[in-house]
C-alpha cells in the first residue's frame, strides 16, 4: 500500500515507474526518513532532484519548528504548531526563520536513500529556496540557497545567494561563495529580490546553465553561467511568478510559469519562448497556457531522471497537495 495522503504531504518521495509500459504500476520509495521528518518539524518542501554519472541527489527545504509558516496553526498531517488542531484558513505565509538546505543521495536509481546531510552553514538556519544542477563538462555538482534575514518571501529584502559545489558526489563541498553581486541585475530593488523558483533549471547542449528566479513583486529573470559557475550574467527581467525552463530539441529554450500576474488570471500558466537559443530568455513571448480544460488550482512540478544507462524505468520527484486539515 502506498503512503498516505497526510504522510506524502510531509515526505519528498520518489515515484519509481516498474517498467516503460504507460500502464505499469507505481512503486513508492520515501527519500527521508521519520528520524530526518522529524528533524525537520515534519516538513520538507520544494525538492529537486540532481543527477549525476555514479548518483542522484535530493535537495529539499528542511522546515524546522515553524514548518516555513506564520500560520499559528500550521499543520503538516497529524502534526500542528502549538497544539493547533489543525482547523487553519488557506494563508500559509511564508518564514523561513527555522529553515535549512538538506540532501540525500541514492548510488542505485532512487531504490534507496543515505548520507542525509545539511548543506547550508551547521547550527544556522534562515536558508530557503536552493537547486542544485550537475555540470557535465567538468563532473561535479553546482547548488545554490539564499538567506533571508528578514526570513519572508513577501517580499523578500537585502538576500544574499550563496554558491557551494561538490565533485566527489557530496561527501565533500567547497566553502560558500557569495554570488548575490553577480545576480542582482535580477531583482528591480533591495526591498524585493529574487530568489530561485521551485522548478525545474538546466544545463543547456552547450554547457549554459540556466537558473530561473521569480520576486513576490511579480517579476521574473534568469541567471545564467558559461563556465560552470564561476562567474554568472542575468537575462532581462519578465512579467511572471515561480517558472521553470527546459531546453528543446531544436534548441529553443521554453519556460514555464505560473499565469497569476497577467489579464487571464490565477489558475493558467504562462509559456516564455527564447528563439536565440543560447542566448539568454531576451526573446521571450507570454501566452495563455491552459493545461487543464478548468483553471489550475494549484501550481505544480516533477522532476524525472534515467535510472541508469540501460536501465528503461524513470525516477520521479514530486510532493503531493496538502490534506484538507493543512489547507
């Protein structure tokens, strides 16, 4: 039997296809562990999944005490905030206060998870929104977290991004480096900065590697590095809020977003088109993406990556919706 419902909301887990057939059952592996829920207040968000030659790796938003909300009655399943129970309104607002970067790594195609580790500076917290993105030309793992002192997104003042990188697969990382100069084309002001999106960034045919960014203020942008990290430029900022990007066949680069800052409203996505390829998102066009034929409720993602060289099964990433009692 798979996990339930409130379980799932407080778990990043991995969807493991039994086999390439559309129709093949689902088996569920939990990346973290009841012991590293626990540690974590019960809830971890926003994971994103790295994949590498020899591993994958999950990245996630270790919550903490608050559970990353101002919601005084905050509650992840069975476990609420402040003896809560559990019968809360819609705003989560969120703090990251209590927040902190971990990671978990698998060596056999997400059949099994070890080395949880925290990747942000031990015994600090107040770190959000971090992705991590594998350089295949130089063979090592690039990840980026923000601190936020005022610890909101809405907005978010005076960050700073931070840079660490691992070649040895996390068992070792290189000391944080402040990149918040290089980016902050990004952001319209010190009052209300970018930070990265829950979504998916990429490393592009090329080498490029994309970090798509979004403000509370509804801006979106692009940061965006040619030599693997060392040194980043930014594209122009867009209309947008949480995006994701990919790279297509043709070269083209799509990016995805949540529709709620244009005249069609909350509920649809937005598409961005960048017809120069490697250029950055300077050519962009917004259209109304209807995924569904009623307007999205939610925002959502998944991440997929191969299982192994041969292998014809695919690992997802996802979390699933908040039970009713945590809406």
């Amino acid at each position: 039997m798979p996990p339930s419902a409130a379980t799932l909301a407080a778990t990043a887990a991995a969807l493991m296809a039994a086999g390439a057939a559309p129709d093949a059952p689902l088996a569920y592996e939990e990346v973290f562990s009841q012991a590293e829920l626990e540690a974590c207040g019960w809830r971890i968000r926003t994971p994103a999944l790295v994949q590498t030659k020899k591993a994958m790796h999950v990245l996630g938003r270790c919550c903490g005490a608050n559970l990353c909300s101002t919601n005084p009655h905050m509650c992840v399943g069975t476990h609420c905030k402040n003896g809560s129970s559990g019968a809360i309104g819609a705003e989560l607002g969120d703090d990251n206060s209590d927040s902190t970067t971990v990671m978990k790594t698998s060596w056999d195609g997400g059949r099994s998870w070890t080395n949880f580790q925290t990747i942000t500076p031990k015994g600090a917290a107040g770190y959000s929104c971090s992705h991590g993105l594998y350089d295949r030309q130089r063979d090592r793992v690039v990840v980026q977290y923000t601190r936020f002192p005022t610890n909101t997104t809405r907005p978010a003042s005076s960050l700073s991004t931070y840079q660490v990188i691992t070649e040895d697969e996390g068992r070792s990382w290189t000391a944080p480096r402040d990149i918040s100069d290089q980016i902050r084309g990004c952001s319209v002001s010190e009052e209300n900065m970018m930070y990265l999106s829950a979504g998916e960034k990429i490393q592009t045919k090329s080498g490029r590697m994309l970090w798509p960014a979004h403000s509370f203020g509804g801006h979106a942008c692009v940061w965006y590095s040619d030599d693997g990290g060392d040194s980043y430029n930014v594209s122009e900022i867009l209309v947008g809020n949480e995006v994701s990007v990919a790279e297509l066949g043709d070269g083209r680069i799509l990016m995805n977003g949540r529709g709620s800052e244009y005249p069609f409203g909350p509920g649809h996505r937005v598409r961005y088109w960048s017809y120069d390829g490697e250029a950055p998102l300077s050519s962009c066009r917004a259209c109304k993406s209807i995924l569904r034929k009623r307007p999205l409720k939610r925002s959502c993602f998944a991440q997929t990556a191969r299982a192994g060289a041969r292998a014809r099964s695919r690992r997802w990433l996802g979390t699933t919706a908040r039970p009713a009692s945590a809406r």
